[in-house]
C-alpha cells in the first residue's frame, strides 16, 4: 500500500511554539505598539540568536523600542513561585500521553549559570559554588527529566537558592512530577546529592535511586588505612556491599547497598566505580554502570539548552529564569515535534526519523518565520556616500 506523505514548515512550527508560550506564560499585550505576539517574537528571536532583547529589539524594523519591550515583560512577569509554576506548566504542556501510563526513570540534576554581579535583594540569590568560567557564584536551578529514547522530555525546573537544603529541592521537584502525572521508575542521581537527608527522604517517599558515591573518611595512604566510603574505592574485584550513611553528629543514618564496579582500561590501570542503590535489584554490577549512563542525557539537555540561551544583565532572578526556562521549552518542543510529527507511524513502537530535523535545524526555522512576521533592518543610514567598491560588488552580483 502507498503511504501518504505530508509536509510541515518552519511557519507552522513557529506559530504552535508561540502559541504555546502565550496560554501557559499567560504573556497579554502591553500598549498598541508591544502586543503578546511581538513580546513572545521578540524574546524567541534573543534566545535564538544568543543575544539580549536590547540587541534582539534593534535588530528589528517597525517594532516596539527597547524600553516599550523591557516593561512589556516586567508588567508579564508575576512572583518567582508563580513564574516557576507557568514554566513549568508549559515544560509538561506537550508531554505524550505513554509516559504517564508506566512508571518511568527519571533523572535530576543541578545546572549552574555563571553569574557576575551582586544579588538584586536577598543575598540567598546566588549559589556559590567550584570555580568556573571566571567566577564561583552563580544562580543554581535544578531539572527533572525523562530518561526514555525519544521522548526526552525536561518535566520540571526549580530555582535553587544559597543554603538550601537539596532534599527539599528533591521534594519540590518529585512534587511537580507526581502533579502532571508522572509515575517513578527509579531517579538517577549526581554525586552532589549523596547526603543522608537526601537518601533518608528518597527511602521514606519509597522512591527507588542510584547515585554515585562520594569518596568520604580517610584515604588509602593514611597509616590506618582507609575508612567511610574509601574502602570500597580500595576494592580489586567488583561486588556489591552495604552501608550505613550518617550525618556529621551522627543524628542521622540511612542504610543503602552499595555497588562496585571495577574497570579495566586499555593501559592497564584500574578503574574503580562506586554506587549506592535502594529500591533495586540489579543482576550485575555491568547492569547498574550502563543504566547509570543513561543518566547523561539530562547533561546533553543542557548543552542544548545553552544553544538557545539569551544574554542578559538584568540582576532580576525572574529574568534569569525565564531565559533558563525558555531554552527548555523550545528543547521540548524539538523533542515533540520529533515524537509526534516526524516519526514514522507503524505497528507497535513508531520509528525515529532523529536526522530529520537537527536543533539548529530547528532553530533556524523559527528564526526564518520570524523574520517573516517582523522585519529585519536591511539597510543603515550612512553620512558618506557609497564606496566603488561596494557599488561594483553589487552589480556583478
């Protein structure tokens, strides 16, 4: 039997994510010259480009100034808690209805973005963190996220503030997830959250994980030999262990198993890996390693999402996180799209067509279609007359 063959353009993507970002951002038009429509166009085109919507506003013929655009969206930008609650809602907007049918794995990470100023009110704003790219502050965001081939999703993201607890981060991110539907398979974790308030509340929410372990108590060479988790870092051969994690007092504790995994390399030289588990019966150490590399996925999200990142120097931590938002919901929509309308329908599992429509493929369709919509400047105004040169490469082009 022929099959039918369709076709979709960039216009038609463009018009559904902006749509999408009106209803769940509840944006409204501000004034005659600053309507949703533009505000939405505006901003996509700053995060595309990789610029700030000053540069994203002068690029443009016949819109709003500037100053038109930035009230346009602080009078659009509600309280913190309440932004984060729209993002999100738009984050789970298109989510395929298969994944709230069985239970799912999960990942959660921390994502920092470097940050160069002083805090805008309270000095909890900025996460202070490793030493990296020329500062170690920086605003701290946390992400859940569907491990499952081709439908990739981010489902959630929370601001992180200094000092926070990072099970209460853990909590309000599950919460979010449980809310839209979703149903836990199992969380992968990053070494970061290896504490006991983390695990104790992870084991009384009867959620399964797996997280690496961090290397705790005294190292090898110590003249009493190693303690805490360095010992299973001294292991030669790969097992599986148990372990009592405690709190600096000693006021908390929680059991977890442990997993060692030892790794040959080509030079000959040993690679130990250690994991804690619960909730999980793993057949070999083989298995935990390769179902723990599924985990780096959420790390290619944001690579990803810092292709289609705006700059800003606002101080605002809701300008901040809208543009971390925005990037993801246009990877959501990337994902989608390649879920529901690029995939090849056929029995049982539909096939992936993942070379179709690559992000910056994807990118640029949407900055084509709002060239279409807005008008881009095509000509400056100069105050010297046009030189021969320029002239004569116009003509025999």
């Amino acid at each position: 039997m022929r099959r039918t063959h369709y076709s979709v353009g960039p216009e038609a993507v463009y018009q559904h994510t902006r749509q999408l970002l009106i209803d769940c951002l509840k944006i409204r038009d501000y004034g005659r010259r600053c309507s949703a429509h533009t505000l939405v166009s505006l901003l996509l085109q700053a995060s595309m480009r990789l610029v700030s919507l000053y540069q994203s506003c002068s690029m443009c013929v016949r819109t709003c100034c500037y100053e038109t655009a930035r009230k346009a969206l602080c009078s659009n930008l509600p309280e913190l808690p309440e932004l984060e609650a729209r993002l999100n809602r738009a984050l789970a907007a298109r989510l395929p209805k298969a994944l709230k049918r069985r239970p799912q794995r999960m990942a959660l990470d921390l994502v920092l973005t470097p940050y160069h100023g002083l805090p805008q009110q309270d000095p909890r704003e900025i996460y202070r963190g490793s030493y990296k790219s020329g500062t170690s502050h920086f605003h701290a965001y946390a992400t859940l996220y569907v491990v499952r081939r081709g439908q990739r999703f981010t489902v959630a993201i929370t601001s992180v503030k200094a000092s926070e607890p990072l099970d209460e981060v853990v909590r309000r991110l599950l919460r979010y997830g449980t809310r839209i539907g979703l149903k836990f398979r199992f969380i992968l974790l990053d070494r970061g959250f290896w504490s006991v308030n983390v695990v104790g509340y992870l084991q009384h929410a009867r959620c399964p994980f797996l997280m690496p372990v961090s290397a705790r108590g005294r190292v090898p060479k110590h003249p009493k030999g190693p303690s805490g988790t360095y010992v299973f870092y001294g292991w030669k051969k790969s097992g599986f262990a148990s372990y009592v994690l405690q709190s600096r007092r000693g006021e908390k504790t929680a059991r977890v198993s442990i997993c060692v995994h030892c790794l040959e390399r080509p030079s000959g030289k040993r690679k130990t890996l250690v994991y804690a588990y619960w909730g999980l019966k793993p057949a070999s150490t083989t298995w935990v390693r390769e179902t723990y590399r599924l985990r780096y996925g959420i790390e290619s999200s944001y690579r990803q999402m810092k292709q289609s990142q705006a700059r800003t120097t606002s101080r605002s931590p809701k300008v901040r996180l809208l543009r971390v938002g925005l990037s993801l919901i246009l990877r959501n929509v990337w994902v989608w799209m390649h879920y529901e309308v690029l995939s090849t329908p056929r029995r049982g599992v539909r096939k992936l067509n993942e070379r179709r429509l690559h992000y910056q493929k994807f990118l640029a369709w949407l900055l084509s279609a709002i060239a279409n919509q807005i008008r881009l400047i095509d000509q400056l105004t100069i105050e010297r007359p046009q030189p021969k040169q320029l002239a004569l490469h116009t003509a025999t082009s």
